[in-house]
C-alpha cells in the first residue's frame, strides 16, 4: 500500500514538473498575437530609442483668412537631438494614400507634394505647408502631413499630423447642353452635336476642375450608343469660363438594327464632376437618335 501511494506521488510531482517546464517554454517563444505579452519591436513605437514628433501651427486653417501652416518636426534618441538627419515630408489623406491638396515651400515637384529638410542642432527641421485656394474645395476636408525619417537598412520612422481645411460654403452648379438634340442614324455618315457642361457657383465659374463624359440611359446606366471623342467616356478639365465641350457623334443604321425605320430613342450624355475621387454633381444632355424612314 505505501509502495503503491510512493509511486502516485512520484507520478503526481512529475507531470506537475513537466507542466511546468512547458509553460515555461511556451513562454519563451513569444506570441505576437497574445495581448499580455509585450513584444518590443524595432519598428513600433514602444521599440523605438528614437522619436520623431510632428507639430503643426495652426492645426486648422480657415482659407478665407489663412493659407499657411508650419510644421515643427523634432527628432530625439534617448532625449538628445539628432543633428543633420533627413526628413522628408509628403501629404496623405487619412488613408495613409498621398493627394495633391496644396504645396510645401520650395516644392521641386507640384504634381506630387514631397520636400526633404535636415534637422539642426536642436533636431528640429521645419517646412511651411501652403494650403489650396478656398475654391479648390468642395467641402471641410483633412489633409495629414507625413514625415519620414530613413534609417539604416530597412529602419524607418514616421509621424502624421492632421489638418483641419476650413473652405468657403460652396454650392456647385452644373449644366449640360447639347448643340443639336436630335441627331439621325444615318446609314453611312455619322451626324455629330457639340456638348457643352458649364459649372459655376455663388462666386462664379469653375476653372480647372474635373469632368466625367459618359453616354447613359435614361436610368442613367452607361450604354454604348455613339461615341465621345471617338470614345465611351472622356475626362475634361473645365476652362476659364468654367466650360468643357465634347463632341457625340450619332451610330450608323446599321449599329442600332433594333430600331425602326422612322422610330427614335432617347439617351443621354452625361457630365459628372469629380472630386478626391468623389462625385459631386451631375447633370445631362437628353440625345434623340432617329432612323430615317425607308
């Protein structure tokens, strides 16, 4: 009987032994996906001895008093400044993706915002960021400044820091005509009209901003009847005036052979404006393409 309460003693304080050798090891092997254990690593903040820290002054711009903003950009390892290290400075949306919405000073290159600047002995680099003209803006928008610092190897920290773009209150208009509404499918000669989209608002007419051509339906899906420019769809930024114009050219009888000998239908050139990526207003030209009578 003794011998037999020896040996589950033995075996008892054993598997005790063994679960605790491999918690043990399990430990030892960190799990990046267990939130108790912290796992410092070289490219988090907690693993960084070096810090980058962004400032923005303002942090929000009203556009019809405000055009620029300087941003401060201090970089530290273990508290002491870094001199003579590289920031480079971009602009993204909230996304982290880079926009075109303003410029920084010195910008070598307007079509993609980007500027580098060296610390000083204080490690402090500073850019000034020049915000877009109020009628740029459709509504309030948020543009982030990112800077970057490039280390060794593959080494690299980033801060962002949000802008507040306050514009003017904007109501857009947009209107398309068409040269001539009715147009005839002819059996060997394309007739053609001219479309013009004209926007404006409160302030007048919208230069340089972007429209969508498109041929649609009446349930405004696109449709290929026609063309525009030679093609289904065409972007065109609007002039001085605040206009952009296309041509539509009408198909040939024999493209349509659904339609009738002296029967009509009815489609629609369509403009829409288009901001970061958004549609903003969109407006028509009602088309009636007709079949000569045999």
């Amino acid at each position: 009987m003794k011998k037999k309460m020896k040996i589950n003693i033995i075996f008892v304080f054993s598997l005790v032994l063994i679960l605790i050798l491999f918690n043990t090891c399990k430990r030892s092997t960190p799990d990046q996906k267990s939130p108790m254990i912290n796992i410092e690593s070289p490219y988090s903040p907690s693993g960084f001895i070096t810090k980058l820290v962004l400032f923005p002054s303002p942090s929000m711009v009203n556009l019809r008093t405000t055009s620029t903003v300087t941003i401060t950009a201090t970089l530290t390892k273990l508290g002491i400044p870094l001199n003579n290290r590289a920031i480079i400075f971009d602009l993204s949306d909230e996304f982290g993706e880079k926009i075109e919405l303003g410029l920084y000073d010195d910008d070598p290159n307007p079509d993609a915002p980007l500027v580098e600047r060296s610390t000083n002995e204080s490690g402090v680099a500073t850019v000034t960021y020049n915000a877009p003209p109020a009628s740029r803006l459709l509504r309030d928008f948020v543009v982030f400044i990112r800077a970057i610092v490039v280390g060794e190897g593959d080494e690299a920290i980033s801060d962002m820091a949000p802008i507040q773009l306050i514009g003017p209150p904007i109501t857009d208009r947009l209107l398309v005509t068409a040269g001539d509404p009715i147009l005839y499918a002819n059996p060997d000669v394309r007739e053609s009209t001219t479309i013009t989209a004209y926007l404006s608002d409160q302030n007048g007419p919208m230069a340089f901003w972007t429209l969508l051509f498109e041929i649609c339906d009446a349930s405004g899906n696109r449709v290929s009847i026609g063309t525009i420019d030679s093609s289904q769809g065409i972007i065109k930024d609007t002039l001085l005036d605040g206009t952009a114009s296309v041509f539509y050219e009408a198909p040939l009888g024999p493209e349509i052979p659904d339609l009738a000998p002296g029967k009509s239908i009815t489609l629609y050139v369509r403009a829409t404006l288009i901001w970061m990526g958004q549609n903003y207003a969109t407006d028509a030209a009602r088309i009636i393409i007709a079949k000569p009578a045999e």
